[in-house]
C-alpha cells in the first residue's frame, strides 16, 4: 500500500534510508553481525558516531566552541537536564510562552524547584502567534531563555531567533535540519530525532562548551560535561537510533543540506499555505509571518467535518492528519523526508473534499 | 561472514528476529509505514507495547500487584531513578557490594545524597564470590537493598535471591529472561535490554504498585509513578527498541519460556566451565557456586597471551571476547540467543589453541 504519512512525529524517513537500513540489518559492513547486535565500544559504532557528530556539525555549521551530545529521553528529559545543568547560578529560567511545549518546558522546571518567569505569552490569543520580547531582559536574573522555536501543535515558528541578552536554550525539535539558524544565537539547541531527523530513541543536544560544567548531585545520564567527556558514551547509547540517525544525516548531505531542505520546506509549505489561504472551507489559524515550515495545522472550523476529513483521507492513504488532542482540528506535517508529490496528494485530496461539502463552505462564508 | 558474537552487550540477538524485522522494515503489517516511522500514538504500536508488556507478565509469571514499564536511559538511568522514587523515607539504602556494577550503583545514589551502606562485600577476595548477608538489616533503616543479580564484568551471578526483610532492588541486565527468579523476592527489577532481550535503547522496570507513588521535584522520565499512569508513553518511547524487544519476546515464548532458556543456558555454560575446569591453560576465577550462566569470565592468566587469543579468535570468527576493561583478561557471554554451536565452536577453539601453545601450559603446571 503506498501512503503519506503526515504524521507529527515519529513520522516519514526518507525512503532510501530505509532501504539501506533493510539491506544491511543482517551484516554490518559484511561483518556478519546486525547493527542491532553491534557493541557501543567497537570501531564500527565509534566511526557511526563520529560520522554523525560530524555530519551535524557540517550541516548546521556548528562552531568549534559547541559540542554535539547523543542523550536519551526526548524532550521531556531536556526539560529536566536544562535546568540542572544550567540554572545554577540563579536557579531561574525565563521563558517565551508559545504554546503547549514551552508550557511543558517551564512546568518540568518548576517542578525540579527552579523559578519560572513568563517574559512574554501570546495564550489568550490562543497561540495564533508568537509572543516577542519587548524588553531588555534584567540582567543577573535568569540563567537563561528557554524558546521553542518550532510549536508543533499551534504550528508556529520563530524565523528569526528573538534577540537576548542571556543564553537562549531553543527547543527545535519539529524543525531541527529543517531550517537554517545560526547555532551562534543559542546557548544550547536539543532535539529529539523522532519528528525531523530519524526513529525514536535518541535526543540531540548542541551545546556551547563555556555553559558546560560539572554539576554536583544530578543523575549522571542528564549531566552534559559527563556525557561530553565520555563523547555520548557514558552508558550505552541507543546504537540502531543513532545509526538510523546517521544514514538521515548522509542523505540530508547527498540532498544538499539544510539549506535546500529549508527551500524545499518552504516550497512545500507554501504551496499549503496558499491552498488553505484562498479555500472556502479549510482555515490556517496561525499568523503568517510565524507560520511554521514544518507543522501545519488547519481546520474546517467544524468538529464532525475534520473528523470524516479524518477518516476520508486515511482511507485514501494519506495518514495522521488529526489535530493534537489538545487543540483539535487537524495537522500536517511536512518534514524533510515528506516529497512534494504528497503535498500535492494532499492538496488535491483538500479539493476534492472541499468540492464534495459545498454546503458547507456556503455556510461558513455566508 | 559467519559468526558467533559473544559480546557481553549489545549483543547476539535471535536469527529469526533480526530477520523478520529486515523483512518487515519498509511497511509493518502492510501498513505503507516503516517501524521506524509510526505514532507511538497509533493503534499498531499501542497493540506491539501491550502485547510486550503482556508477554513479559508472562514469561516471568509476574504476579498482578506488580507493573512493567519501559523506559529509557539504561542501568545508569536506573541507578538514579530508583533512589528518587523509592529512598523517599530514610533516604538511604543498602548494598551488597558484588563488583562493578554495584559499586557504580552505590556511587550514583551517594552522588544524589542518598546514604548508602555497605552490607557485604567480596572485593578484597576480587569479586571471585558473591557477598551475602549473615545478619538480619536493622528495621527502619533502609529504604532498600540493591542486588546486582548478575555480575556482567566478574562473572558471577546470584542463583538464589539474598534473603532480606527489606524490599530488594535486582538490577537483572544481563541474565534477564535467562533464568528463573521469583518475582515476589523483589520489591523491583530493572534490566537494560541490550544483553538479554533486545536492541540497546530500552529499559525495562518491573516494580510493585506498593512501591510506587508520586514522588516531589523528580524529573518526569524518572517518575515511576507517571510513567506507569501513562503506560510507559509519559513521552515519545523508543518505537523501535520496544517493537523488537517484543519480537524476541515472542520467540522465547515459542522456544519454551524462561524455564526452558534456563536450561539451555545451564547447558552450554556447563559445557563451557567444564572445559575451563579441566584445562592446564585456560582458569575460571568465579567460585563454582556462584557462576553467572550468561557471562562466563576466564583467562590465560597471562595478558600477552589472552591478547593473542583474543586476536585469533576473532580472525576465526569468534568475536568480542575480551574481558571488561576494569578487569581485563577474557569473557564469553552465552545470552540466551547464543546457540550451543557457538559455543561448541568457542570450545574446539579452546582446545586447539591450548595445544598450540604447550609450552605456556607446560610453564603454568610446572
């Protein structure tokens, strides 16, 4: 059965990744062993993670003063390691509250006893945009800014990173390789891998080097330094995460990197946009200036109409389409991996349906 | 190439697993979606983490006021996260003190301001034998007593469970599923799966609802209590990790169960020790009692000649069979997916390198 996947995350890996994946699982490099069964400290594993410590270091254009970590536990472990790694001199983050996620972010924070202030938030208008600093940030109040540059489930993203004064930590998760930032206007950029970069299980963490130190009385597997100092191999790391994660990178090289990728998302998400844009019956909430290249969320405003655009698009093979619980509606995403010819699937599977609920869109633009 | 792989992990994993899964790589179920590219959200993964969890329950006859979770972060992970949520009362625990492994335990929870005691130890006889408890542990004293069941680095492993009138914390990595224990005798048990069970990535917790409660300013991937109020998807989980730990899950099931793989390992680690015992070159140093089935340490006992071994073995195909760093010398981990060919073939390997080296044979006897 051939499908688009348009999920959120985990969601679509590029096709000749798997491929390769399929064809070498039972024999690693003809040495008559499966990734799966390869040992963390054998030459095999250690040139994969080289190769790809250095492959993200060449795609982002990475200064040599970061360094480039393979953690465990996704975004919710950052959420805790970010704060104990570094709000330790004010033990106090400041936050861009743009959504569900960077709620998360500061809500962890608290919990591990940090204080969390609010400099901005755009929640009474549901999100729609994001929330801008208009204010120079007091100094030797806060550790750091903690902003998610990419909200998946509002579907916004900060093109520009806002300007600081203190170290921004950035949450890129959705959009990680996606679009070109300058790792020189972060502190720290994590990521989990399973959205815009390979299958679930690893969490990638650019880190500058002078935010780096040891932190006493913090569980070993969140400490930065340890982790640096051992190059990700504190404990054994999730091999076959990372080596999927490896092929991806490779690929994104062959493909021309973030920079074409980044034209290729905006191709695509444009192309999107302007469907919903000119359509009678599907809405974009979110502003366009802070629309985001990767997750895009629309909605026929109607609960029962998105729920058989729902089913309708499944049974034509274009999948994951529902909304995040927490918001609704409906939601693509648009990752590296996602070719145009889904897009355009999609668009005309948009069509269709907009032409099948005539009665509706009268409705709506009455 | 043909192989045995006796790294003490990540390791061999069973040929019909690494072969289903090269076979259904690119669509699972005739779904159009890699493994590597469903929503942990979906009904297919949710169908793969119940009937993981399910067959685990039974595998080890887990009785019902017990949950199985699956998290990330590995032993080291564990090591933090069983002190934060079970040392809440006494903030202190007790250790027997059988090698490696235990101590790094007792140093991660002292890291994290636990107290941590001492019950027993065997270091100044080399970790040759296991420690044991010859007192009752003081009422109110301790939160509970970690047990490294098995001792991956000397070889030796705990066949039946230190009797104790305080909880026990069982770290079972590298003999888990391979050979029966009551699962009454702990309060829980944690087992990182790229030993025994499956690809590197994933951890299994089996824990006693009891024990569990919600626990103040932890960070939330350690919250035994949340992570089993969210089945084990408080976030994103490992996908694929959890999809092939439950295919092995299922051919041991096929195979016969834990019983029959206890068998099994008893079988091939008698094979292996017997021929250690009655060699004039090769020495096993774990006293008998207490020898590990899965990991079986042994030595030259001289270093340039271990190194030879290891060097020829491994132009024969016989690969990772140098001992741990820490300790150095030889290893050959027989997990349960190691057939008794391979260790057929290790022994043969033995016996002709022990007759081309005569002369060190002569020396030692002498």
């Amino acid at each position: 059965m051939s499908v688009y996947n348009f999920s959120a995350g985990p969601a679509v890996m590029p096709k000749p990744v798997i491929e390769q994946i399929q064809r070498e699982l039972p024999s690693l490099n003809n040495s008559g062993m499966s990734i799966l069964e390869i040992s963390h400290r054998s030459q095999q594993f250690e040139q994969i993670m080289a190769d790809a410590v250095a492959n993200i270091k060449d795609l982002m254009a990475i200064p040599d003063d970061y360094h480039v970590l393979f953690l465990q536990g996704g975004g919710t472990g950052q959420f805790a390691a970010a704060p104990l790694n570094l709000a330790t001199k004010h033990r106090s983050i400041a936050l861009l509250d743009s959504g569900h996620w960077a709620a998360k972010a500061g809500a962890e924070a608290k919990k591990l006893r940090f204080h969390v202030t609010t400099l901005a938030t755009t929640e009474s208008g549901k999100y729609r945009e994001l929330p801008r600093l208009n204010q120079t940030i007091p100094a030797n109040s806060f550790d750091y800014l903690h902003v998610t540059i990419n909200n998946t489930i509002e579907g916004t993203a900060y093109h520009e990173v806002p300007e600081s004064n203190i170290p921004i930590v950035g949450d890129m998760s959705s959009n990680f390789l996606g679009e070109r930032y300058d790792v020189k206007d972060f502190g720290m950029i994590f990521a989990g891998a399973q959205k815009n970069l390979g299958p679930a299980g690893v969490t990638i963490v650019i880190i500058k080097d002078e935010l780096m130190h040891h932190v006493d009385g913090i569980p070993s597997i969140f400490d930065y330094q340890l982790n640096a100092d051992k190059n990700s191999m504190l404990n054994t790391p999730p091999v076959f995460a990372i080596y999927a994660s490896g092929l991806v990178l490779k690929w994104l090289k062959e493909q021309g990197g973030v920079d074409e990728m980044e034209k290729r998302n905006r191709a695509k998400s444009s192309k999107f946009y302007d469907y919903l844009d000119q359509s009678h019956l599907f809405n974009c909430p979110a502003f366009k200036d802070d629309r985001s290249l990767t997750n895009i969320v629309f909605s026929t405003t109607h609960d029962k109409l998105d729920q058989a655009f729902v089913e309708e698009a499944t049974n034509a093979g274009l999948l994951n389409l529902k909304g995040h619980r927490s918001v609704g509606g409906l939601r693509a995403s648009l990752y590296n991996a996602m070719p145009m010819a889904g897009v355009d699937a999609l668009i005309d599977f948009l069509y269709q349906f907009e032409k099948d609920h005539k009665e509706v869109t009268t409705h709506v633009s009455n």
